[in-house]
C-alpha cells in the first residue's frame, strides 16, 4: 500500500562550481518542501547520480568539467521514467536557450539575472507535487 502522505521534490544539481552547488543547496527547499538528492560536476557522475538518486528534478549547467550540460540534456530526454530539466548557466544567449530546449530542457534560466526565478519556478513545482509536504 502506497502512502498518501506527499514527498518532497528530490532534486539533483549538475555544476562545476562547487560554489554554486553550496549556494543551490541553501536555496532549494528551505521550507523542506524540495531536497537535493545529489550532486555532480560532469556527466558520467551526474548519470550516475541521477540513476543512484531518482531525482524528479535536475538543475544543471551548460559548462561541466570534460563535458557539457547538452550531453545531459541529450542524455536525460532518452530516459523512459521523466526528470524536470531546469538548466541555470551564464551562456544565456537566445542560441544556447533555443539549443537547450530542442535538447530536452524544460526551464532555461541566466545565472546572473534569473537566479531569484529559477528558485522560484523550483518552489513551485515543489509545492504543486507535494502540496505543502516537508522533508523528513
């Protein structure tokens, strides 16, 4: 039997910078309806997370360590069970956000000004899955 009470949004982030997987990890979920799951700076760890972790989410870049987020993308849109793709990157050009989602992205967000909304949009597909649930 299936339980009725919500989980929160697993979520798992893909960047380069250690930096900036701290500062996603202090964003997303506060309120504990959304959890980072895992982390990753390339791809092959990032696969290997994501299989590992079953996150319902991914944020990731564009810029990894030897490789880049359209392999993921690539990687992620052929997969039979389906994760939310948030890409947050500073390539935020009209070429990288039109490449992004023929990949398989389905948010696009500049690092440098859409931060704030990047987390938001995170929040809210946490709150529309879990209705209000928290982290245990």
């Amino acid at each position: 039997m299936e339980s009725s009470i919500p989980s929160p949004l697993r979520v798992f982030v893909v960047d380069e910078s250690t930096l900036v997987r701290e500062r996603l990890s202090r964003h997303i979920g506060p309120d504990g309806a959304a959890c980072i799951v895992g982390e990753a700076e390339d791809v092959e760890r990032a696969l290997q997370g994501i299989d590992e972790t079953d996150p319902e989410a991914v944020v990731l870049d564009l810029r990894l360590i030897e490789s880049n987020g359209m392999e993921l993308l690539h990687a992620l849109r052929d997969r039979t069970d389906p994760i939310v793709t948030i890409v947050l990157t500073n390539y935020a050009s009209e070429v990288f956000r039109e490449a992004s989602v023929v990949a398989g992205a389905d948010y696009f967000f500049d690092k440098t000004t859409e931060f704030d909304l990047a987390m938001e949009t995170i929040a809210r597909l946490a709150r529309e899955k879990t209705d209000g649930a928290a982290c245990a």
